[in-house]
C-alpha cells in the first residue's frame, strides 16, 4: 500500500517561530488532508489540498502532487498550535474504498 | 452542528467483556469509517461503510464487528475484549468513498482493556 512519511517526528519551538511541516507520500493520490490533533485528542481538520496552495490565518499548504509531497506552513506560532499533525491520503490506485492513509505525525511543541 | 459524535468518550473494559461504540453524524454524509490510533502512530483503518446496507474490512479488522444502523449511525462492536484493543478509535464520515471527498472526524473513544 501506499507509504505516507512525515517529517520531523518532533519539532519545539518558542512562540512567535515560524515552521515548515512535510508529508511525502510514495505514489499518487487523489486527496490529501492535514489535520491537527490537540492536546485533547481532537483531530480537526486542516486543509483539503490534493493540489495546489490554501491558506487559512497564519497557516498555509502547499501539495505537488507531481513529485509526491505536501507542505504545512505555521507562522508566527502561538502555543494553541501545540499538538500533532497529520497528513493522510486517499491513494488513486485503491479508488478511495479503504480510506485515508495517515502518517505518524509531527508532534509540534510550542513555549511560552 | 455536531458533526461526527462518538459514544461514550471513555470506557474501561475486563479481558473478554464485549461493547459496542457508537458513532452518529449528522452531515447527511453516505461513507462512514472506524479507525483506531496507537502510541506513535497514525490512525489505522478499522472498517468503513460505503453507504447505507454495506460494510467492508479496512486495515486492522480482526476482534471488530460494525453495523451500519441507517444513514446517520455506524456502530463498533468487541465481542471479547483484548487488551491489545487499548486504542483510541475515531469514526469518521464523509460524502462518500470517491477519493476526492473531504473526510470529518469524532472526538474519539479512548479504551482501555486491563
């Protein structure tokens, strides 16, 4: 099946530090979402991107499906965007039938 | 607007008792799924359902049963708890299971199996 890899595992930062998340995915895909899982075990959704760049506040992504990869732009960090952060995707070749793939994750930690 | 809402939040089993978790959203969506996350990992496809009358294994299927009651409900049973099923399981819905349909997650069920 499709392989999904997110990097760094980990990342602390001070507030106010910008951040750069990636997702690669080994082969192509019809959706991509990133999702936010907070310190209360929600997972809310991100971004709908399986192409293209959105942003939303201080959050911005970008997907190049072409070269099988997605970005997830933080900006001017506050520690609310503490949490993990997840990349899933719906691989073209299984029709979307078995749901979305997930990545590990990015556990971002924001200080004070 | 709820959304996706799961039932019960929290649930402390014994080896071998059974109990099903509730999941019920309310977007009219027709693709339901039930996924479980680990320490560490992301999230695992448990079952889902296309639409109403079907279901089909996902990733991690084995020690789960699902019903899709109606449009709205899906549900998640353990006939005999392990403690290898300590997880959080999330449902989730979406429009359906075309690949280019946004999906919407519940709070999340954490169980613990001793």
């Amino acid at each position: 099946g499709i392989q999904v890899e997110q990097s760094p595992p980990d990342l602390i930062l001070q507030e106010g530090a910008n951040s750069t998340l990636r997702c690669n995915f080994s082969d192509s895909v019809n959706n991509l979402q990133w999702f936010h899982q907070n310190p209360w075990g929600q997972l809310i959704n991100l971004f709908y991107i399986p192409s293209g760049t959105k942003q939303n506040g201080r959050l911005s992504a970008t997907t190049v499906a072409t070269e099988r990869y997605s970005l997830l732009y933080i900006s001017s960090s506050q520690t609310t965007d503490s949490g993990v952060y997840f990349c899933a995707v719906f691989p073209l070749a299984g029709g979307g039938a078995d749901g979305l793939t997930f990545g590990k994750g990015t556990h971002l930690i924001i200080q004070p | 607007n709820a959304g996706v809402t799961q039932t019960p939040k929290f649930q402390v089993l014994k080896t071998g008792q059974s109990m099903t978790l509730q999941c019920a959203q309310d977007m009219n969506h027709n693709s339901m799924y039930w996924y479980r996350q680990d320490p560490g990992m992301g999230l695992r496809l448990i079952y889902y359902s296309a639409s109403e009358g079907t279901t089909d294994k996902g990733e991690v299927p084995n020690g789960y049963n699902v019903s899709r009651l109606n449009k709205r409900e899906f549900s998640l049973r353990l006939e005999s708890a392990a403690p290898s099923q300590t997880s959080v399981y999330f449902c989730a819905s979406s429009e359906s299971t075309a690949p280019d349909t946004e999906a919407f997650f519940g709070q999340g069920t954490r169980l613990t199996v001793v």
